[in-house]
C-alpha cells in the first residue's frame, strides 16, 4: 500500500486500514489528544483521537523523517527487530 493511496481514502477507510494492517510502536499526547503512531510498512500512520470519548478526529499518513521527530524517546527499536 502507498501513501498516496492511503491518503486518498476517507477517515473510516484510513481507520480501517490501520487497524488491518498497522503495528503500533509509539503514543503521545498533545492538545488534549491521545496521538498514536503506525508503522504501516512503506509510511507511518497517526491516529489523533480524543481520549474522552475515544472519537478519532484525524488519521494522516507520513512520509517524512522529522515527523518522526516527537516519537523518537518512545520507540525501543530493540523491541521492533526480529531475532
């Protein structure tokens, strides 16, 4: 799956796809917002949803490196290798 196809889709499409086939590796909060990250193999994913009332406000896609940036002191990559 691309980014650009991902993109393309709506919320639910996005959500749908995310949880069919996106591996969490990381979460924070800003705003007021539980902000959970995907990796969804060729780009990463964010889910901003509300944790209140667990309603999602907003899944992108990401492609660049310094988006990564805020997630970088919560992701043990020694947990994602495969011995």
């Amino acid at each position: 799956m691309s980014l650009t196809f991902f993109n393309k889709h709506t919320l639910a499409g996005r959500w749908e796809m995310v949880w069919a086939h996106g591996t969490l590796l990381a979460e924070r909060g800003r705003r007021g917002y539980r902000i959970q990250l995907y990796d969804m193999g060729d780009f990463f994913a964010e889910v901003w949803s509300n944790p209140e009332t667990q309603i999602i406000g907003l899944i992108r896609g990401l492609a660049s490196k310094r988006a990564l940036e805020p997630y970088t002191n919560k992701i043990n990559l020694i947990d994602m290798m495969c011995w």
